[in-house]
C-alpha cells in the first residue's frame, strides 16, 4: 500500500486578521519575542492600535487550552503600536503569498 502525498501532513490553518495585525506591530516596531496583540482598537479610517504583552505560558485547560494566557502575560513588556491600512494589507499580501514561487529575476 503507497501513502498519499498528503498523508502525514497537516493543511495549514489560515490566520486570522489578529495574527496579521500582530505581525504587522512585530513589523512597524522592534517587538520583543513572544509578543502578541491582545486589544486591537479602530483609528477611523487610518488603521488600528494593536495593544499587547510578551506571553510566556499557554492556557492548559478547559477550552481555550494551548492559547495565550495573557493573565501571566509580562506588564512591563506592554507595547502600544500603530498598524496602519496600508501595513496591514501589505502584510495580508506577504501571508497569502504562495511559498513555492521562485522570486522574479530567479531561475526555476
């Protein structure tokens, strides 16, 4: 019996909009590693205040296991950055961008 070629692997799983907003922040500012946004607030049509902390530890039970536990989340790492529009869909470009494709000017 042969294995399918996707068998053993699991399919990517999209992110969502907080995650690019947070790599955005991680982008626009020099972040410390394991920080994350946890308070996103609209500015009127300009972007959004992505609000966040370094988390060390994951929930470990009940039904938010394995997520972010912002409640032992660091206070003295907490960071205000401005993610505007534009960064943002610059940033949705670069996560939706296929991984296979050689950059233009390469040779396949």
């Amino acid at each position: 019996m042969t294995a399918s070629p996707t068998e053993g692997r699991e399919r990517p799983v999209p992110d969502s909009w907080l995650d690019t907003y947070t790599r955005a922040a991680h982008r626009a500012a020099k972040l410390p590693k394991g920080w994350i946004g946890y308070l996103f607030e609209a500015v009127k049509g300009q972007g959004v205040m992505v609000t966040g902390r370094v988390v060390t530890q994951a929930i470990s039970r009940g039904p938010n296991k394995g997520e972010p536990n912002f409640r032992t989340a660091d206070p003295a790492t907490e960071r205000k950055v401005f993610v505007s529009n534009k960064a943002a869909e610059a940033q949705r470009r670069r996560d939706t961008r296929p991984v296979s494709v050689p950059p233009s000017g390469g040779k396949a």
